[in-house]
C-alpha cells in the first residue's frame, strides 16, 4: 500500500531540525462500524514509536537515505475498537545531527490509517493539522552522545509521565496543532519506499544470576562532559564535512589547586575518534594520572568535539578560563578551528602556560553547559561490601572491593527473585552510606531493549551501565560506547523499557534513593526485549568434534545478533552496516538461517550509497567527484573502504548464486556497472588503481595502507571483481548486446590489471607482493594527489620506508586468483603461517613500530575468512581445521557465547573491544559448505553439491537452508568407507563429489557408500 496524495509530513511550531527532540503526536478517532481491516502507513524522521489505544505496536523507520524514505505498514484491526473512541499515539525523536545511521534531514511525522469497513465503505485519516503535538519532557535533552555512530544517552523522567498514549487522557494547553511541512515527495525525503523486510523480534530474555549486591559511592573529584557541535559546527555538512585544514579542535581550562596533588583521570571515552592526547602542563597525560602543582595548570584536550572526563582527587579543584577568554565566568574555552594538517595540535600539547597556546578563535565554555553524563558517573563510583554484601570472585578478585565489616544494615531480601517473571519481588533497601549496586548477568550475549519492573520512592534513580565483558581484569566497561540510561522513578509500581536498542551481557544497576529514610524498593522484573531480525535456525551442524560442534553454533548466534534492519557489525558498540563486514555474514547467514531477504536489502540500500547526492555530506575536496560505494550505509560520515566495495560487488555474484534470483542481480547489476567504471577511472597511468583520500583497510593490522597509493589488495580485489562482473553480464545478456559486450571488456580490464600486480607490486627480493608500491613513481602519484586534494603529503624517505610484507596482501593475491603460477608456492607459506597463531591485532597507523623486515600478521577473526577460503581452495583442509579448533576455541575457552572482534593486541590487557561481532562468525559456514560440504552446483541451489571434507573426523550431520527447501546430510567415515545419506528438497537435483570424481545423486536414493579414496 503506498501513501495517498492526502496525507501530509507535519511538525510541531519550532525549529526544524532540533538537537535531541522529542515530540509526541495524538489523533483521536471514532468507529462507528465494525472494522474489516485497518491498514496504517507510518515513517517518521528520525525514529518513531507507535502506540495504539495504548499497545505498544512498534518502532521504525529502518535506515535508509534520505531520497528513498523507508516507511512501515502495519495491520492495527486488532486494537482498534468500534463504537469507542480510538487514539493513535506516535512518540518521534528527531537526533538534529548525523549518525552512522542517520543522514540529518528535519523533524517530521508522516501516517496514513485505511479504515475498511465491513459494510463496504471506507475511511481515510492522515497526518495533517487536526493531529496535536507537544514536546516529550520525560527526557532529558542535554545529555552527552551514546557515541558518534548512534544517536545521545537515555535520561528519563518518569514523574514527568502522564498516560498521554490513552484514550481517556485529556489534552492540556501545552498540546497544538500540528504544522504541515508539505505533501509526500517533500524534500528531503523524495521518495518513500515500504521496508521491504519483516519487523525485528521482541523475545523475552530472563537474566540467569546476580553476580554482585554492594554499595556504590562516588569518588570525591569533579567530572565534565560537553558537546559544542551544535555551537561551533554546521550540522548540515557531514559528521567529517569540512574543509580540509579546519578540522582542529581543542578543550582548554587551568586547573588551580592550593597545594600540589595527584589526579587520577576517569573517561567516559570520547564519542568520536579523532582524539590526539591529553596534557597538564605541556606534558602528555599516557596512564591518566599526572601530578598538579600548587596554582595554575594548564590542562589539554586535543581532537575530540565530546570531551567526558572525571578527575578524581581530594584536593578542591577550581577549574577557570578567566585567564584564556575575556569571559571571568568560562570555566573552559573551545579552541577552533585550526589546520589539524600542521604542527598546531604539537604546540597545543607542548603549552605549559596560556601565553604558549598557539593563536585560534576561542569560545567561552561557562558551568552550565556541563552535562549529566551517566557513562562517566558510574564508571567513576567506587564500591564496597557490607557484611549483607556479595560480589563474585570473577569481579572482586581483580578489582577489589573495601570491606565493611562493622556496617550490619540489610541491603536486600529475596536478592534473585527478579530474575524471574511472577508474583515474587526483591526488596532493595536504603542505606546511609552509600547507593546499591546490583551486577546482573544473562547468561550470554544479547541486544535489545532492556525492561525494567519496580515500585519505588518518588525521585528514586536508577543508574544502568550495560556490558559486555568481565575478564582477568574484572568489569571491562564499554569503550567509547555509553552503553547506559538514567531512569527517576514516579511513586508506586512503573514499568520501564528503554528506548535505546542496546548489546550486552551483564547489567549494572545502581539504585539511589531519595533519602536514606525511603521506604524500600520493591524489584520485580529485569528483562530483554531480543530484538533481531526474525530467523528461524534451519541451519544445523554437528559432527565427533564436540568443539566444532559448539563453536558452530556460537557462531550461528554471533551472526544472529548482528542481523538488524540491516547486518551490523556488532550489537552493542556500533550498530553500523558496514558494507565489508555485511559479505561474510551474509554467508554465514545463509547456511545458518536462510534469511536472503536481509542480504537482498543491504545490497541494494549499499548500491544506492553511488548517488551523488552524497556530496551534501561529503568534505569540499572530494565534493563533484564520483566515489564508490561507501563503506557503511546510511550515514552521516562520507567514507570509502575499497575492499568493502568491492566485497559488496563479491556479495551480489555470491547471493545469486545462493538464490538463483535472477530479477534482484537484474536490479543490482546497474550499480555494479556503475561501480566498476567509476573504479577504472582512478586508474594509475602504469594500470594500477590509485583512490585519493579513501580509507584503504583489510584487517585490524599493521599493513602498509596509507590513504592513497597503489594498493595491491585493492588491485587483486578489483580483478576478481570484474571477473565476476563479466559471469552477471552473461547471465544477464539474453538477446541483448551491451551486457555481451561488457562481458569482454570486464575480462580484458580484468587481465590489464593483473599484469599490472604482476609487474609493479612484486618483490622479487622478499618473495611476495607488497602492501603498496613504493618506488619513485609511486612518490609522484603521491605528490599529485596530495596537490589536488589537499590531503597529507609524506616526504620522499619516509613514503619509500613504508614498504610492508604482509600474511594479507599475499592472501588476497592467492584468493583473487592474481598470482602466476611460479609465485604460486612462494607466497602460500605466508597464508598458511596463520597457523603459528602470532596474531596481532592492530591497526595500519601503527605500522611503523613493526620491523620493516617482519611479516605483518593477521590481526583478527575477520581476515581468517579469507585466509580460509584461500586454505581451501589449495586444498589445505587440516589447516583451516586446525585454526577453526585452536583459534575459536579459545575464545570458548575464555567464556565467550559470541565471538570476537579481534584477537589481543599489545598493549589493551582485554581479549577484545567489542565480544560479538558478525565478521567473526566464519566457522559457521566453512563448517557447513566445506566441512559438511554442502554448496550449490547451479544458482539457487537447483542442483546441488555435496563434497564432504572429513579432515579425521569420523562423522558430521547437519542441514543447509536453501529457497527450495532444506538439505540434510550426515556423512560417517569408518573402516576406509564414507557412508553419506542425503535428502534434498523437491525438484532439485544433486551431485556428490569425492577426489575429484563425481556421482549423480539418484531420485528415491538417500544412502550413498564410497571407498575412501575411489579409483
């Protein structure tokens, strides 16, 4: 159903595109006859939530962009109520800034309901001027960001509610008419597009123990959290929109103390990342811990538009500018913006005194532009256990609690009754020297809307921070993630459901009362709304390796987790669709779930990313010119990476061949096409790709990747690109000659390219291909695109010194198919010495501090992907085996019920950052394609293969989703025979393959028997 030319987009009276608003929306209604269907059209900038008669019906619009508007359809037949009045209730937060998932437009609500009536007649209701609205004040708006890919932290006002969502609420003065922006096709959003995906999950999940019952108590100190975006910047540029060399930013105060002290700094991580360091008094602040003298200091932050950070001491701390600005109220100055190209950030960090700050337009923070930020005020509290006390030895062991052997009070009764849904409650009660604190522990990850049930004082505070990790260092908060809400409680029994979609494990909770003397807490209910994308496990795998077996399905759930309105990269840090990432989970996701209908989604929402229309958001220098697909979508932060481009181009051969959905590669293909010729475009004049001022990334490594240069990954990827571009030309050609023509051209542009690796990026004296060519025609490609586009220009030493040989590049070399064959065997040791296990995680800014002679290592459990896919194709099956056990085992080792981001790095003392992301679920699929060995033969999986890898396992069973149907399969290896039986769904046709010989799968036939090793 689409929109009629009735309805209109509508707003309140105020600014258009306001900083964290809330506003809620009401149409009240009669059905004076029995209702055969209510149909409701509704989107909303930036998000709603819909309510009718009270019910809380949903959430939406997925992302999208801008010019193709999502909006949602929902049947509310069953809610509505004939001869009553009925309401429909709409709650929208407008973020009034760009996200990783959010291009910035303005505030506005579109809906339409279709009343069809059982007599035959039927009524429209729009959005228009006889809806009212007013402001939300059940949340607070000056509140920090979550982080700069999502939206600001969650502070609730519950005694601000009024049951405005029911039928029976009488509007006050405050509600007005709605004011109509315009008709549907009003820009920004100039087309409206349904989602074309169901709606995510709202499962219920219990928590499973309370691992801490404690006091919390702030530490003396003073804590500072702002946001000047609104102020200094303009929002309508992208998140990096600027000009080139005004991007310096800079937060200045003197810290004046009577006496000299030390000073422990607490972040809440900064919520961009672009920080360049911290100092007092010209010196760098590295283990957040410098000493102050007795009067003023001056204290430095540099890079970071979000500055949050405690600085805890008992000394009195006077925080003034005075002395910075003419403004004897500033308690801080904003400095910028300066060129972050040149030393400034350097003499920034270097001043000792005001008069050594380098020259900049200063602006006056004053006191009352701090913000309540709850990351910083419950990462700064510091506990202790009375005798009623407990915490877990997994907490208490590496972060001590103070023990308070004379305090005898009760803190709780019945402490784990919350856990569960009934009549039973846990009594929390208050206490004179300090807040409650409860650790609450769901067994495993999950994301979602956590809900919280209770009665309590009027005003009492409920503090949540949400993580994801406890390691051989304790709590592991979320880095540069506040992960946490703030909820005051209205008097008497309340329910609370978080409004922000959340990834976590564990809970704290810190309870304050309004007084000591408060009457209890009664805590009946804490759970998780799950909320992903709805799958069923059609996917099996399980075989005489119980870790195999288990490492399968931990993956299978990491990707399911990371399955959103579109794939993301982890539930909890980002939320992001990263196009790169979106590939390999896609895969796992097709022999876990079946769910091709998400992958159909992001591979058109990533084509749409081509649109020009992106320059809004793009800096001045790469403005007007044709960039690829961006690598993540839809966001605010114009950004490239040419792997995850040209994954995606992988992404759409991979999903036709999984589909056999010839009319969406039909749909796609343009894109591709379009993609692809703007990629030779940025040919070099000796035939390599050269992209300026993109992102060049492939694992989380120390790789030689700059952001320009002729990468040899790019160029490898690029040829197995247009490979497969040319196979979609065929498919698509039927009787029409430019895809029959393109088909060559791919192939010839294809094996241009290839010579072009073969000629430059090889290095005949390490016996590999190098990160990035570095030779003197390299440096004046350099100089040239530093010259047109402004962008860093190294000197000629240090561009040559740059030189990396990596596990990576020569990975992809082998996997692309670029190598001839005499440099096959000398470069396969550097994939398979990824079974040594040196993993380090990393990053390619950091590759100057490896020897320039070391083979640069994988990084993280993302590249093992590829590592894996070039293993077997050489037909290395034990090593990858090998891999899968000891390297996804461990993290089954050390507790993990998702797998992670990256493997340690050398110097964070946690495993990971982020202990769930989709990237990381490849044993899911080797394990079900190889392993199993269960793939198609023809697209579609209309003719199927089956080709088992035993690797010494004496048996394997499992099932594969396909769209005709699943496959079973179990294969037994015993006494040198392979038994294999097999069932495959109506009207397809098989094929089993072993050594090389193939044997027709015959009809009727499900049990197969096979010499192991057959003439």
């Amino acid at each position: 159903m689409d929109f009629s030319s009735l309805v209109s987009w509508i707003w309140d009276a105020g600014e258009a595109s306001p900083r964290n608003f809330w506003l809620r929306l009401r149409r009240s209604f009669e059905c004076p006859t029995a209702i055969q269907r209510a149909t409701l059209l509704i989107t909303a900038d930036s998000r709603y939530e819909l309510y009718v008669n009270g019910h809380d019906a949903g959430n939406g619009p997925v992302r999208s962009f801008p010019w193709a508007y999502s909006y949602d359809e929902y049947d509310i037949t069953s809610w509505l109520h004939t001869g009553q009045e009925n309401v429909l209730a709409a709650r929208v937060t407008h973020l009034g800034d760009h996200s990783f998932q959010y291009i910035r437009g303005r505030g506005g609500f579109l809906c339409e309901l279709l009343l069809e009536f059982v007599d035959g007649t039927s009524r429209r209701l729009v959005s228009d001027a006889t809806w009212r609205v007013s402001p939300d004040p059940v949340f607070v708006r000056a509140v920090p960001r979550i982080c700069v890919q999502q939206g600001f932290e969650e502070q609730y006002d519950a005694r601000t509610e009024d049951g405005w969502r029911d039928p029976s609420y009488v509007l006050s003065e405050d509600w007005q008419p709605a004011t109509i922006i315009g008709p549907v096709g009003t820009s920004p959003w100039d087309e409206l597009v349904p989602r074309g995906i169901p709606f995510l999950t709202r499962d219920v999940v219990q928590p499973t123990k309370v691992l801490a019952l404690e006091l919390a108590r702030q530490r003396p100190g003073v804590g500072w959290s702002f946001d000047l975006r609104h102020r200094v910047r303009d929002l309508s540029l992208g998140l990096r929109g600027e000009p080139l060399g005004t991007r310096g930013v800079a937060f200045v105060t003197e810290l004046i103390v009577q006496q000299p002290c030390q000073v422990t700094l607490v972040s809440a991580s900064s919520a961009d990342y672009e920080g360049r360091g911290i100092s007092c008094s010209g010196q760098r602040i590295h283990n957040n811990i410098f000493d102050l003298q007795a009067g003023h200091n001056l204290f430095v932050i540099a890079g970071t538009e979000w500055p949050a950070l405690s600085f805890q001491t008992t000394e009195d701390l006077t925080f003034s500018a005075s002395r910075l600005v003419d403004d004897p109220t500033a308690v801080w100055v904003y400095l910028g913006s300066f060129d972050e190209r040149d030393d400034t950030y350097q003499r920034l960090l270097a001043a000792a005194t005001p008069d050594e700050l380098p020259a900049s337009e200063r602006i006056a923070i004053a006191a009352a532009e701090n913000m309540e930020d709850i990351a910083l005020i419950t990462r700064a509290q510091q506990f202790a256990l009375p005798a009623s006390g407990f915490c877990d030895a997994s907490i208490a062991g590496p972060q001590p609690r103070e023990f308070l052997d004379s305090s005898t009070a009760v803190l709780a009764e019945h402490i784990s009754a919350f856990l569960h849904q009934d009549a039973n409650y846990t009594l929390l009660y208050p206490q004179s020297n300090g807040d409650l604190h409860i650790v609450v522990d769901f067994g495993r990850e999950v994301v979602g809307f956590p809900v919280l049930e209770l009665d309590a004082p009027e005003g009492t505070i409920v503090d949540a921070n949400f993580f994801e990790g406890i390691d051989a260092s304790g709590i592991f908060w979320t880095d540069m993630l506040r992960n946490t809400f703030r909820y005051t409680c209205r008097a008497g029994h309340q329910t609370f459901r978080s409004h922000q979609r959340r990834g976590y494990r564990y809970a704290s909770l810190t309870f304050r009362f309004p007084t000591p003397d408060s009457a209890p807490i009664r805590l009946y209910n804490l759970h998780t709304l799950l909320n992903t994308y709805p799958v069923e496990r059609r996917g099996s795998f399980a075989c005489s390796d119980q870790l195999l077996t288990s490492i399968w399905d931990v993956a299978a759930y990491t990707v399911q987790l990371c399955m959103e309105d579109t794939y993301v990269d982890c539930p909890a840090y980002e939320q992001v669709f990263w196009v790169g990432d979106a590939r390999n989970s896609a895969l796992s996701n097709a022999v876990a779930f079946g769910a091709y209908d998400l992958t159909t989604r992001c591979l058109l929402l990533t084509g749409q990313s081509l649109s020009r229309r992106l320059d809004a958001i793009k800096p001045p220098h790469l403005q007007g010119q044709a960039h690829l697909t961006t690598d993540h979508v839809a966001s605010g932060w114009f950004s490239q990476i040419p792997m995850w481009t040209f994954l995606w181009i992988w992404n759409v051969w991979e999903h036709y061949e999984l589909t056999g959905d010839r009319d969406i590669l039909a749909q796609l293909y343009p894109a591709v096409r379009e993609c692809l010729q703007r990629s030779l475009a940025f040919l070099s004049p000796r035939g390599l790709i050269n992209f300026p001022d993109v992102w060049n990334l492939v694992d989380w490594s120390a790789m030689d990747l700059t952001r320009d240069g002729e990468v040899t990954s790019s160029n490898a990827l690029l040829v197995e690109s247009l490979r497969r571009a040319a196979r979609m030309a065929e498919v698509l050609s039927d009787n029409s000659s430019q895809p029959q023509q393109e088909v060559q051209q791919y192939r010839e542009a294809a094996e241009r390219i290839y010579s072009a690796i073969n000629a430059y990026c090889w290095s005949e004296e390490r016996g590999a291909y190098v990160d990035t060519v570095r030779d003197e025609q390299g440096y004046q490609y350099h100089q040239a695109l530093s010259a047109e586009y402004g962008t860093h220009l190294d000197d000629r030493a240090t561009f040559l010194a740059r030189t990396r040989i990596s596990e990576h590049t020569n990975t992809l070399v082998l996997l692309c198919n670029c190598a001839p064959v005499e440099r096959v065997e000398r470069i396969l040791p550097l994939v398979e010495a990824a079974q040594q296990g040196n993993f380090i995680g990393s990053s390619p800014d950091q590759a100057s501090k490896f020897a320039a002679d070391a083979i640069v290592p994988v990084g993280s459990p993302w590249f093992l992907f590829f590592t894996a896919e070039t293993l077997f194709a050489y037909n290395r099956i034990d090593t990858v085996i090998s891999l899968i056990r000891e390297q996804w085992g461990r993290m089954l080792e050390k507790g993990a019920t998702t797998f992670w981001e990256t493997f340690p790095n050398l110097t964070s003392p946690h495993w990971s950052r982020s202990l769930c992301h989709g990237w990381s679920a490849a044993p899911a699929y080797f394990l079900s394609a190889q392993v199993l060995g269960i793939q198609p033969a023809n697209p579609g999986y209309s003719h199927i293969r089956i080709a088992p890898h035993t690797s010494k396992l004496q048996w394997a069973r499992g099932t594969v989703p396909t769209p005709h149907g699943d496959i079973t399969l179990s294969w037994t290896h015993q006494h040198a025979t392979l038994g294999i039986e097999v069932s495959l769904p109506p009207g397809t046709t098989g094929e089993i393959i072993l050594s090389n010989t193939t044997y027709p799968i015959t009809p009727n036939q499900t049990h197969y028997s096979f010499p192991l090793h057959p003439a």
